[in-house]
C-alpha cells in the first residue's frame, strides 16, 4: 500500500500569498460597488454638486476671497476629499456588516486568506471607489468650472491616502458593528463630523483659539489642506507635514484592523 503523506491541512501550499484569493477578494468588493454604480458612483457625485452650487449661492456673491481664491474655488477640493472619505468609509464597512448580518460572512472567513490579506482585499474596494469619485468630481470641476489642479500628483496622493485611511476606519467599524443602527451611529456621530469640522469649508485661521489646536490633532484636516494645495496651490498646513501625519494615521489604522482580522475579534465565536 502506497503511504500517504501526513500534510498539514493548516499549511499554506501556495506560497506566502495568496495571490489568487487576494485577486478574488479584491476583484469582489470592486465589483460589488461598480454593479450598484449609480448609488456608489453617480449620487456622490449629484451630491457633491449640489453642495457646490447650494453654498456658491448662499454665500459665494457676499464671501471675499480665502486664502487668496475665490470662495467657490476654496470649497471644492474640500467637498473632494469629504465625499471621498465618505464614499471609502462606507465601501469597507457597509460589505463587512452586511456580510455579518446576513450570516455569510463565513464565505470570506473560510477561504486560506491571511489577515493581511483580508485587510488589502478589503481596502483595494474602499480606496478604488473613493478613486473613482475623485476623478470624476476633478473632471466634473474642470468642465463646469475651469478648475484644474495645480499639482495633480499631490492631489491624487493625498486622496489615496483619504480613501485608505477612511477604508481602514470603515473596517474597524464594521469589525464593531453587528447591526446597521450601530453602523449608522458611527457614520453620524464619527465620520459626518469629520469630514465637516475638517476645513471643508473655512480655513482653520478663522478657528477661535483652543478648536484652532486641536482641528490639527485631526488627520482629516491633513488630508483635506492636502488636496486643497493640490487643487489649488494654497493651504494651511506645510504639504510635507500632512503627508507624513496622513501616512502614519492609516499605517496605524491600518495595523489595528489587521490586528483584529488575526484575533477574529467579534467575527468568530
């Protein structure tokens, strides 16, 4: 009788990684937004222009100058980067709660993929969405407008940065969350005010003192002065300094959601 092997049924045969259930993972969450793209893609973008057009209205003809451009110019990259986090947070977290809601969360916990993996898998479809948004609002700005960027990498850099930093958040919400209430409560309470109290639509100059400082304890506001220099070529804080708060933000976002992934933390009985 021919001896069969003892393999270890936990062993990884297929090298380090994983790469054809990483493609997977991220081949679904990418699609998974794409198939519904008038709700994910199409009414961001609806939204982003009537906040253009409602704020250009009420207060652009009576708002002098910011920072040296014309109100409606200062506004737009925020409203950039604000519907882009927004858009990141909820691709990552919407699919990791429903997912647990609808008990086939098993699907993706089954399959041989890694922690890392599962945290790349789930941020390629966060940080493509919010990708996908920035693109069309900076071509929709163009074309309605005539704005353009004045350092197109630097604005495409910090809205990568934007949308993996909100995708790492939208994981450790829906690693939390068990039901859509609780999903609903971080949006509002966390996420909203983020992205509002962020300069989206002042400069943090106008800050009285004590919310001056700690508007710059806030990563948001990095990456929104980020895409505004980007945009426009003007901002609050150094480009330089951003960056590096923005990258280490969601290095550590980032590792805590891996951190959980590996845990199971609220995945596995």
């Amino acid at each position: 009788m021919t001896d069969i092997p003892n393999i270890d049924r936990g062993e990884r045969r297929f090298g380090r990684v994983n790469w054809m259930g990483l493609y997977t993972l991220c081949r679904r969450e990418i699609r998974r937004f794409a198939n519904v793209w008038t709700q994910t893609l199409l009414a961001p973008l609806v939204t982003a222009g009537l906040f253009l057009v409602i704020f250009t209205i009420a207060i652009g003809p009576r708002r002098g100058d910011v920072m040296g451009v014309p109100f409606t110019s200062f506004i737009a990259p925020g409203i950039l980067m604000m519907t882009v986090i927004q858009n990141a947070f909820a691709n990552t977290s919407s699919s990791i709660v429903i997912s647990k809601v609808q008990g086939n969360i098993v699907d993706t916990l089954m399959p041989p993929l890694a922690p890392f993996e599962l945290v790349i898998g789930y941020l390629a479809g966060g940080v493509a969405r919010g990708l996908f948004v920035a693109v069309a609002i900076t071509l929709g700005l163009f074309v309605t407008t005539g704005l353009a960027p004045q350092h197109p990498f630097v604005l495409l850099v910090f809205a990568t940065l934007g949308a993996a930093f909100l995708s790492a958040l939208g994981m450790l919400a829906g690693l939390w969350a068990n039901k859509f209430d609780q999903m609903a409560a971080i949006t509002n309470f966390l996420v909203t005010p983020l992205a509002f109290l962020s300069g989206t639509f002042y400069s943090v100059e106008a800050l009285p003192p004590g919310l001056y400082e700690i508007t710059h304890f806030n990563p948001v506001f990095y990456l929104i002065d980020g895409a505004r220099y980007g945009m426009l070529g003007v901002s609050d804080a150094a480009p330089g300094f951003g960056f590096i708060v923005a990258v280490g933000a969601t290095a550590i976002v980032l590792l805590a959601a891996w951190s959980l992934f590996r845990t199971g933390w609220r995945l596995k009985a």
